[in-house]
C-alpha cells in the first residue's frame, strides 16, 4: 500500500517493542491544506522504525 502526504513533521516518538518480535513508531505530520491545517498520525512498523532516524 502506498499513501503520499507534503508536510512538516510535527513530532515523532520513542519506538515502543510491543512484544520481543514486534516494535512500532508512531509520528504526527502537519498538512496545510485548505483553510485549516490538519495532525495526521501515522505509524510504523519493524525494520521502518528506523526511517525517522538521521
């Protein structure tokens, strides 16, 4: 699945282990479209956790 979004990137959390095999990270991005600007949370899973990180 494929889902493509322009914003700023508002926050991004710690990745919390779930179990010993699964981890998630979640992060907020700010969209301004439109006349108000919208949160949109997003999450990742395992191995792309790690895309947030420099």
């Amino acid at each position: 699945m494929s889902f493509e979004v322009e914003g700023k990137l508002h926050k991004k959390y710690e990745t919390e282990n779930k179990t010993d095999s699964f981890q998630a990270r979640e992060f907020v991005i700010l969209v301004e479209s439109g006349n108000y600007p919208q949160y949109v949370k997003f999450q990742l899973v395992q191995d792309r956790c790690a895309l947030l990180d420099p």
